[in-house]
C-alpha cells in the first residue's frame, strides 16, 4: 500500500460524501469529479498514461455535463432540504464503516489490515461510494441528488471491477471512460431539462404565488403547522437568499386553482385533468 | 472500413445533432444522415479481417453486420415515422401537441433525439460485439443502455417526463452495478468470493436479475408499460429492446464460456430465472389480451417476447447460440415495428382506445397487413427461422410439459392480436369514420386561410397536423377533442368518401377526391430575386404539404416497410441462420463458438464441489 492509493482511496470517498451531502452545486460536482478521477488510479499496477489521460478527460467531462446541468438550478440539486438528509457527519461515518469493512474482507478476522494492497483500498472505496450512492438513487430527495446517485454508483461498479479483476487493459479503460461519459450525459439531459423533480410527486412546475396574498410572506412560519408549507414556495421569500425550491405541494396548487391538481382530482374521483398535469 | 471509422461516425453524427437541438429541423436532419451514413458504414464494414486497436485485436462477424443495418435501417424508418406523423418543430406546435392526446405531440417529444440516440447505442454496440476483452465488451454494451433515455426527449421545455426518464435511469445505474460487479466475479473469480458455489450462483443470478431489468420483464415491466403510457413510445424499441440485446449478447458470451468450466449445476438459480422467464412469457401474453389501449397491448406483448430472450441467458450449458442470436435480431425487429405500427395507427385515426377503433382496417388495411406480418414474424410459423428458434430456446431452457406450457402460453399473445383485428373488422366507430383513408391525395391549397412564415408556422391548434384537414363530424371532432371551424358537418354512417364527393370544397384537380391543406409556409414566387435557397424552401414546402396531406399513407408505408424487416430476419433473409450461427476471426469475450480458443480472456478454474 503506497501513500498514492492510500490518498486516491481516502479521495474518493471524501468525494463521494461530499457529493452526497454538499448543498453547494460546485461542491457536489467538485465531489463527483474527485471521486471520479481518483477511482481509476486505486488499481496495481497504475494504468499507463493514455487509459489515465482517457479517464481523466472522462471524468472532468461528466463533471462538465453535471455543471450544466445544474449551475442555474441549485434548487433541483439539492431538493427540498438541502444537505443530506441524516447530516454529513452520519453520512461520513456511513462511508467510512463501509470502507473499512471493505478493507477487511478477504483478511484473516485476526489481522484485518495486515498486507493490504491496491484491490482491497479499490474493494473499501467501493463498498463506501456504494453505501453512499444507492440512498440517493432509490430515494433520492431531488433529481440532482438521483443523478448524483446515478454517476457515484457507475463509478462503484467500476471501483469493484478493479478490485476484483485487477488492473484494466488500455482498451478497457477506453471503454469505461466511454461508460462514464455517457452516464453523465443522460444524467445531464435528463435532469437538465427536467424541472424540480419529486418522485413520489408531481412532474409539473408548480404555478407562481401572488406575493399579496400571502400574509405570511417572508415571515418564517412556526414548526409543526400546516403554514409551513408556505415556507415551501417557489418564490424566494423577501429578504431571504436561499434558493427556491421548485417542487410543488397542494398548497399551491389550491392557490392557484383546484384544476391543476392531479392528486386532489384522483382524490375526488374525478379524472384528473392531464393537459394541467402536463 | 473497420470499428474505429464507425464508431467515430456515429459518436460524431450524434454530437452534432444534440449541439443542434436548439433547431428541430436541423438536428433531425443531422440525425437522419447520420444514421444513413451509418447504415452505409455498416454495409461496408469487412467483418473477416481483424485489427488492432489500444493493443488489442478486435474484429466482427456476419452477425454483427446483419445487427447494425436492421437496427439502423429499423430506426431511421421509425425516425421518418416520426417525421411523418409529428407536426412542425416549433415550441408552440410542441406545447400545443402536449396538451392532447394527439400522437402528433407523442412523436415529437422522442423524434429530435432519437437518432442520436440511436448512433449512440449502435455506435457502444459496434464496440461491444467486436472487441475481445469481455469486460470492455460489458462496459460497451452498458454504455449503449445508457444512451438510450436520450430517445425521451427531453430537448424542450414542453417535454414533461422526468419521472418516467429518471425511473429509466435509475433502472439503467441499478442494471449497471449489478452485471459489472457479478461478471467481474464471474470473469475475475478473485478472493474473498472466488471458488464458493453460493458466489457463483449469486453472480449468475446478478447477471440474470440485470438482464431482467433491462428488459423490462415482469416483475420490472413498469419500464415498459410506463413510456408507453405516456405516449414517449419512439424511445422504446431503443431502450427494451436494441440496448439490452447488446447486453445479452455480451452476458451470453460470458455465462456460456465462464460457467459449463465451473461445473457447477446451480439448479437452483436456474430455476428461479427460468420460472422468472416463465411468468414473462405467460402473464405478458395473458395481459396483453386484455389491454384497451393498443399501446398497453404493444408493451404488454414486448414483455411477453422477453421472457423468451430470458430463456436463452438461463441456458448457459452449452448456450443456444445461434438460436438466441436469430431471436434477438427478429425480437428488435418486431418491438420497433410494433411500436411504429401503434404510433402510425393512433396517428391515423386519433384515437388508441380499442372503442374508437373499430374498424379500422377499413381505414387502413396497409396497416392490417402489417399487423398480420409482424405477428407472424413474432410468433413464427414452422419453417420459418424464429419458428424454430424459439422452439429451441424452450426446449433447451424446459424440459417436459413445463416446456409445453411455455410453448403454448407463449402462443397466447395470438389473442391479443386476434382481438385487434376482429375489431378491426367490425363495425366502424365515429373515430374512424372521421379518420381519413389510406388513398393518396393531392394537397391543395386553400385560398381564405392566411399565409404564414416558413420558418415559424403558426401555433397548432389542439395537435392536429398543420397540413391536414379535419373531417368528420363535429361531435366526432369534439369526441376526440378537436374543435375546428372549418371541419365539415356530416353524418357518422356516411363514410369520408361519399362526404368528400358531396363536399364542392374537397374536390379538386381532375375531380379527384383531395384533402385541402392550409397554406402554413410561403412557397417563393419565381422571379429575378429567386436563389437557390428559395428554391430549396419551396421544395420542403411542396414536400411537407404533401407529407401533410398523405399522413395515413405515408405512415402505413412506413409501418410496412417495418414488417417486411421482420418478416425477412424471421424467415432468416438475407443468411440470418448463417450469420448467427457464424463463427468470429477473433473471439468475443470467450464466445463459446469460437472454435480451438474459446475462452482467451477468461480465467476460470473448476473448484472442488465442497
């Protein structure tokens, strides 16, 4: 185990986590592009310079493709509650169990990190962008958070191929290179032109709020009441400098008219209106 | 011609039409000399003489060629479908399609990126099914899943599935993870799991449980059935059925070389896969007999053909090679096919509702025709290449009378399209009497409507085609949700003929029945100031207005053209048996066909049964 791997490794999951929980869009791409760029090198030997120049290029452009993505939507990034949702600091534990017990599987149960080698650090940063990703692809908070999810779980297949087939052929690190790009421009187009996106939810933008008839505009609401929801709009609240969140609740659907309400219409009985709900 | 030129085309052409999908046009134009100049590529390609490239010696087979022209060939006819039945790309047109029920709209929404799409998913699968290393062939064919969401599109502001092309993404990431991680067992068979029976097994599950993904067989059919709900049916022969064929090519290669050395029975995986391919067959086939809706129907059929390709990844020892091989080939087919033969029909008569379509073969009976040849190119009729192929599948896969159930259930999916076509016979609904026929007719310009710009026609009102004339009676009109001023009053038992013989408007030029057509393009006057440029708007104006005005027509063709693909890969033309059955100059991934060398990037060791 060289210092290298020990660093690649220990980058690729700090990438991972702060992707994972950053509720800045350029930390969270900065996150994927660390992981991504450091996950090839975790292999023994180094892969030569064309494979490591193909995946370099291939992880700053699937960076690239998130940042365009992204950069003029913080809010779709990040979801209704920016950060992650269990906090950073049980998010970090949670990768670092799994590294470790990544590093350890394989070893005798008496010396679990006696003779540990590149595959093993590869299998540990695996294991922890694993951990790390498949919350957000399945119940993901937002689109930003499922594509984030999405090119964190390609790049983990790609790690546990390294740990456990070694270290690649030129023509296969070609390949993955190819791999990760094209995730990352699905992911792009997908969440790109996609707007605020809640998967048990709506698919439409929700419609915009007359500030006047709001009272409470710019007030924060008390917990545990049904104004909260207020506090949800798509329009920033005055004086406040945190990102609208796109995602639609009833609330506003009731403000702007019963119609445009897809769940309360199915609620009703009634077919629900489809042009709206487009 | 070799992998490289190729494949560099196609990543080429697809880049540049999604940099110009800013204009519809332009970028649907790219696409489609893209796709033609790949389908040239293709048929030049010499398969016999092996290269090398990044060190490595890569090289095709009869197969891989016969797969790139029918994929290609297949895709570029349900582009021009698309291009047939959409209305003009502009934001306005688009917005106005969305918010009906209008196939127009449904076709839009996946035509603009469709054939990037498509040069991208062909372009990984070139890749995938040349080069030698399994696990680049894997990363390859992965790689082609991955393009094929681009098919939603998404391009505009008025598409609006994101939950349907997240749920298609996380489908693919989940898909992804699974096949690298078990084939990288499978191939690598390093420690900690390397030698154990149970990881073995758990790999081949994995392999199975992600080739089930991306089929969207039962129980992951919401893949399917979900896009077609929608309406976003372009994407769909892409996404279920060329991409994933690519991984089960690939996955076959793989399971056939790596575990017959093992020795191991897994009878137990086998089973599950098997019964999960099982239920695929039946239910799918049992469900689709029961839709109301031609597009349900579509995909319901599709998820029932899956289970057969299901069969032929859990046949491992020895693999039904060139059988799995002709039934992938016919099973892209027909999946395009039968997506562009629900879309032409829906276009032609408004309505996908099994209600509003009786008798619609009287209205187009091109399309009955190509109904009739799809199913037979799905289901097979003895003698015929995929007859045989899927009776070999099943009987390699199941033994006994399990295997004649899947035999027969299989052929329950006849139901379904007997279903369609007895209503197809029967008396005709409003929907269909309102529809126009399957004759050609001549646009004509109508003189009182106003002339707009070529460049951004008007808004569409409620979807329709810009160039077509609605017919049929108001409430006929008003059941299918169009409200136009200009629609002709008549009586529902009179059929369109006869209304358009009475009607002193719609004859012209010869007293031949014609659909008059709204001027929504300035057509150049000649004069001194014509340039060629005008020239060439005036060309694309005489050829939208006639597109316009022959829409059933136009798409029938199509559709026709489709089926005739099937019919030939079913009936094994041009040597569909041959090239199956053929073997590679260089081995793909330790295909067990490949003669004296069939696993040279394979290390696999038998291990003592504990």
């Amino acid at each position: 185990m060289t210092p290298l791997l020990l660093a690649a490794s220990g980058a690729v999951v700090v990438g991972g986590v702060l992707c994972v929980t950053a509720r800045d869009v350029r930390l969270i791409v900065s996150g994927l592009v660390l992981a991504l760029i450091a996950g090839p090198l975790l292999v023994d030997p180094l892969p030569t310079a064309g494979p490591m120049a193909a995946g370099l290029v291939a992880a700053l452009l699937a960076g690239d493709l998130a940042w365009l993505a992204l950069r003029d939507r913080p809010a779709a990034a990040t979801g209704a509650r920016p950060g992650a949702r269990i906090g950073w600091v049980p998010e970090m534990l949670l990768a670092v169990t799994a590294f470790v017990v990544g590093l350890s599987l394989g070893h005798d149960p008496g010396a679990p990190f006696s003779g540990l080698g590149a595959g093993d650090l590869a299998r540990g940063a695996a294991l922890a962008l694993l951990v790390l990703a498949l919350p957000q692809v399945l119940v993901g908070a937002s689109s930003g958070r499922i594509g984030a999810g999405v090119l964190l779980l390609v790049a983990a297949a790609l790690l546990g191929r390294g740990a456990l087939g070694g270290s690649p052929s030129p023509l296969e690190s070609l390949v993955a290179a190819l791999l990760e790009v094209a995730a990352a421009g699905s992911v792009a187009v997908v969440l790109g032109l996609a707007p605020g996106h809640r998967p048990e939810g709506h698919r439409i933008a929700p419609p915009a709020v007359d500030p006047p008839s709001r009272p409470n505009a710019g007030v924060a609401p008390a917990p545990f009441t049904r104004d909260r929801r207020s506090a949800r709009d798509t329009r920033p609240s005055a004086g406040s400098d945190r990102a609208p969140d796109p995602l639609p609740d009833r609330t506003s659907y009731r403000r702007a008219g019963r119609a445009a309400d897809p769940l309360a219409e199915r609620s009703a009985g009634r077919k629900p209106n489809r042009a709206a709900e487009r | 011609m070799n992998l490289v030129v190729f494949a560099t085309a196609c990543f080429l052409a697809a880049a540049l039409s999604l940099a110009a999908r800013r204009s519809d046009r332009l970028s649907v134009t790219i696409g489609l000399i893209g796709l033609l100049a790949a389908l040239l590529l293709a048929l030049a390609w010499d398969t016999s003489t092996p290269q090398r490239v990044a060190q490595e010696s890569v090289g095709g087979d009869p197969f891989l060629r016969l797969f790139l022209v029918n994929g290609l060939l297949a895709t570029l006819l349900l582009t021009l479908l698309g291009v047939t039945v959409s209305p003009p790309s502009s934001a306005a047109a688009a917005e106005a399609s969305a918010a009906t029920d209008r196939p127009a709209g449904a076709g839009l929404r996946g035509l603009v990126e469709l054939p990037s799409a498509a040069l991208i998913v062909f372009g990984s699968a070139a890749i995938a099914l040349s080069v030698t290393s399994p696990m680049a062939a894997l990363l390859a064919a992965v790689a082609a899943g991955f393009a094929a969401p681009l098919g939603f599109g998404l391009g505009r502001a008025s598409a609006p599935l994101p939950r349907i092309a997240i749920g298609a993404l996380r489908n693919l990431a989940v898909a992804a993870a699974i096949v690298i991680i078990a084939t990288s067992t499978l191939v690598a068979m390093a420690d900690p799991l390397g030698g154990e029976p149970f990881a073995v097994g758990l790999a081949f599950v994995g392999v199975a449980g992600a080739v089930f993904l991306r089929l969207g067989s039962i129980p992951f059919h919401r893949l399917v059935v979900a896009p077609t709900v929608n309406g976003v049916s372009l994407a769909v022969p892409l996404l279920i059925a060329w991409a994933p064929i690519v991984l089960v090519i690939v996955a076959m290669a793989v399971l056939g070389a790596g575990l017959p050395a093992l020795e191991l029975p897994l009878s137990m995986e086998r089973s599950v896969v098997l019964a999960a391919a099982a239920i695929s067959i039946l239910l799918g086939a049992a469900v689709a007999a029961v839709q109301d809706d031609i597009h349900h129907l579509v995909a319901y059929s599709v998820v029932a053909q899956s289970g057969f390709v299901l069969l032929a990844v859990a046949t491992f020892d020895p693999p039904p090679w060139a059988a799995a091989r002709v039934w992938l080939l016919v099973f892209g087919l027909t999946t395009t096919a039968l997506v562009g033969w629900a879309l032409a029909l829906h276009a032609t008569i408004g309505s996908a509702r099994l209600d509003d379509l009786a008798g619609w073969t009287r209205r187009s009976p091109g399309l009955a025709v190509a109904l009739v040849a799809i199913v037979v190119a799905s289901l097979g009729l003895p003698g015929l290449a995929v007859f045989d192929a899927r009776r070999e599948l099943v009987g390699d896969a199941l033994a006994g009378p399990l295997g004649s159930v899947v035999v027969i259930g299989g052929y329950v999916a006849v139901v379904a399209y007997a279903r369609l076509l007895w209503v197809g016979f029967g008396a005709p609904s409003a929907a269909v009497i309102a529809a126009r026929d399957w004759r050609v007719r001549r646009p004509v310009v109508e003189p009182d409507r106003p002339v707009a710009s070529a460049s951004a026609g008007p808004p569409i009102a409620a979807g329709s085609n810009p160039n077509r004339r609605l017919t049929g009676s108001p409430a006929g009109l008003a059941d299918r949700g169009i409200t136009s001023p200009g629609a002709r009053s008549t009586d529902l038992g009179r059929s369109s003929r006869a209304i358009s013989r009475r009607d002193p408007t719609s004859t012209a030029r010869g007293g031949r029945a014609s659909e008059t057509a709204p001027a929504t393009a300035a057509i150049p006057t000649r004069g001194p100031d014509r340039s060629a440029r005008a020239e060439l708007a005036r060309i694309e104006v005489i050829i939208r207005r006639w597109v316009g005005a022959n829409v059933a027509p136009a798409a029938a063709a199509l559709v026709l053209g489709l089926a005739l693909l099937s019919v030939l890969a079913a009936l094994g033309i041009p040597n569909v048996r041959q090239a199956a059955a053929a073997d590679r100059p260089v081995p793909l991934a330790g295909s067990p066909i490949s003669g004296s060398n069939p696993l040279p990037s394979i290390s696999l060791q038998p291990v003592a049964s504990p």
